[in-house]
C-alpha cells in the first residue's frame, strides 16, 4: 500500500513544533527544490492552526503567487480568503493566511517618505541619481529592503508568524549578513567623511573632491560629471535616515536570535543539492545559528514488492485490452516499457534514500523531513493543503 501523512510511520515531526511556537521562520536553501512552494504551505498550516500568518517572498519570479493560485502579488500584503475555500479547506477558525512579494523601489520610497522631515527633503530624494541607483540596480539593495520590509511586519503586531521565502542559497546568506553589514556600514564614524563638513571651509571633500583633483577626474570619468555633486548631496539630504536604518540593521539582528526564529533548510535528495544544504548549514553555524529543521523534497518513493507482484500478468493483458491494447507485440512492449520505469525509480529510490541517510549521519534523523514527490503542480489551496500535511505528518487535516 502507498504511503501517505497519515499511515506514515515517524517518532519525529519537527515543522509541527515550530508551527506552533515560531514568530518567524526563514525558509533557506538551494535554488529549484521547491522552496517557495514549501513556504506557502507552512504559511497555509500556521493559518489553519490559527495563527495569523504573512508569506514574505523576497524572490521576484511569481512562484509564490502561483503556488496560492493567485495571479500575483504586490509590496503590499494581500489576503486569502481561506473561508471561500471551505471545499478544498478545513475551517480555519480565527486563522489568518497574508502574502505578499518584495518591491526593493517601493520598500525604500515608503522608508524615505515615512522618515522625510519635510516634501523638500522627499523630492530631492528622488530627484538624486544615487538615490535612483540605489533604489533599481544597487548589489545587496535587495536584501537592505527585505530587512525593512521584514521589519514592519514583524513588530506591526497583526502578524503573529512570519514566514519568510529567501533566494537561493548564496544570497540568502548575503541577506543573514545584511543585518551587521548595515550596522557597520551606517556607523556615523565612517558616514562622517562623506558628509559635507559645513563649519568648515575645507574638509574631507575639499581635500580630495576639490575640482583639480586627480580623484575627481577618475570618478568623473567612470561616474559622469555630476557624480561627486550627487554623491555629497545624496549623504546630506539622507543623514536623517542613517540613525534608522542603522537602528533596523540591530533590530533585525535581535529578531534572527530570537529563541522564536526558526531556520529551515529546504532541499531536493539530489547529492548536489544536499551539499549545498550541508554548505548552508555550516554557515549558520557560524553565525551563531542552527537549522531546525531540513525538509527534502521530491523524494522518490520506494514501492512495496507486494504492491507490483499482487499484480499478475492476467491482470495487466485484461487491463491494457480493456484500453484497446490487443496486439501481443504491442502489449508486449508497453509491458517491457513498464517493468524498466520502474526498474529505474527503484535505483533512484535508493539513490534518493542514501543521500537523506547520509544527511541524517551530519546533522540528525530527527530533523528530518521528506516529502515524496507528488504528482501534481501545486496551483491550488487544495494542493497546497496536501503537501502541508506531508510536512505535519503527526496532525493531517481534511477539508
């Protein structure tokens, strides 16, 4: 007999426990395993268990749109109506389920206008090509906006869990370090010598940006004519952001050490993929943080012997004939097709098995989680309800 969550046999269910207990999960690993997807359905049984619960997507492709059966998602929080959803739902009582996908532009227009002093300040703003720059196409941008954005939500006080969907994995590490490269980097000690000295006629910038300057010229030549006006005039006009965005840069290093954020590493049993699973892994341990849980995806299954011999050879020559199938050779051959598919999902099955054993060996069988490969796209609440119960596999629900 197939498996499923509820026949499945397990003394361990670690996703469960940080359903219930988590202010914010960060869902991290490789690329292409079906993180995203994963993300939502935690998201979806956080909401079913109650919880007010918001997916922040920090990828720009529409999985997590897709994966909710949505058209797309904006920077602004959206509702599901899971009450709508009743057939293809269990009732989630006073559950909540928010998502929604960053905009890096319109995360850093909201943080500018919100902390402006004044309209001048605010246009002026926009008006400046640093800020242009950094705004669309500044390295790292992305993952500075994603702190904000994660910010708001996690101290707005709706939310009670956030579930957070990070890149791939390099970047997602670029976004666990944002929080000390922000504080760093917003230290009034270094932020000084790009400020314009006012009190005095000379200074930092009259030293090395005066107009004959061999500095000015290089830059000019790389940047255009206007860069060095752009760049002293972008740190004055935001000096009265750099105290709030170093103060967020600390404040989000708080949240990623809170006792109730939770990592998950999402994987595939593909080899590769779970080396970089275990590469993820190693660096958060030397950030001082550790996965609580890893869930493998898209795990072949392994098929009982029972299951193919109670099939007899009778049985299969009446079921293809049945489908019109009624030429021996004909049959003949769909049979020999079958039999090596199935040959080859047993060695895959076993390849699939031996790399999470392996996996276990390095970190822990408890921390386990597989997911068999399912065999649908998950375009729906429906779907999306089924692949939660394979992540909670000691409480599945029905509709």
């Amino acid at each position: 007999m197939s498996e499923t969550p509820a026949t499945r046999q397990t003394d361990h269910d670690p996703v469960s426990s940080c359903l219930e207990t988590a202010r914010l999960i960060v869902c991290s690993g490789p690329g292409g395993v079906g993180k995203t997807t994963t993300a939502a359905a935690l998201g979806l049984r956080g909401a079913l268990m109650g919880r007010k619960v918001i997916v922040l997507t920090i990828d720009p492709a529409k999985r997590l749109a897709n994966s909710l059966g949505l058209a797309e998602l904006t920077n602004t929080p959206q509702h599901i109506p899971l009450e709508e959803h009743l057939d293809e739902l269990p009732d989630p009582g006073e559950g909540e389920l928010w998502a929604m996908m960053l905009d890096q532009e319109q995360t850093l227009a909201e943080l500018v206008a919100r902390h402006a002093p004044d309209t001048g300040a605010l246009e002026r703003a926009k008006e400046n090509n640093i800020y242009k720059l950094l705004s669309t196409a500044l390295a790292g941008m992305q993952e500075y906006m994603a702190l904000e954005k994660l910010h708001d939500l996690y101290t707005g006080g709706y939310f009670d869990l956030v579930v957070l969907d990070t890149p791939p994995t390099k970047n997602a590490l670029d976004f666990l370090e944002t929080p000390k490269r922000a504080s760093r980097f917003f230290d009034e000690r270094i932020i000084k010598w790009f400020l314009p000295d006012k009190s005095k006629s000379g200074g930092f910038f009259s030293r090395v940006f005066n107009a004959g300057s061999v500095v000015q010229g290089l830059l000019s030549k790389i940047f255009g004519e206007n860069f060095i006006t752009d760049l002293v005039e972008f740190f004055d006009t935001f000096q009265y952001l750099i105290d709030v965005l170093k103060e967020r840069g600390d404040m989000i290093e708080f949240i990623l050490r809170d006792p109730a954020t939770y990592f998950l590493i999402i994987t595939s049993a593909d080899p590769r993929r779970i080396k970089e699973a275990l590469y993820f892994h190693e660096k958060l341990a030397k950030l001082d943080q550790k996965a609580q849980a890893f869930i493998i995806n898209r795990v072949t299954p392994e098929f009982q012997q029972v299951d193919v011999e109670r099939v007899q050879d009778a049985e299969i020559d009446q079921l293809l004939r049945e489908h019109g199938l009624e030429d021996a050779d004909e049959v003949a051959r769909m049979r020999d097709e079958l039999e090596a598919h199935y040959r080859s999902l047993a060695k895959l099955a076993v390849k699939d098995r031996t790399s999470i054993e392996t996996l276990g060996e390095k970190v822990g069988r408890h921390v386990l989680q597989s997911i068999p490969l399912l065999g649908e796209d998950v375009h729906t609440l429906g779907a999306l309800l089924k692949l939660s119960n394979w992540l909670t596999p000691s409480r599945p629900v029905t509709a």
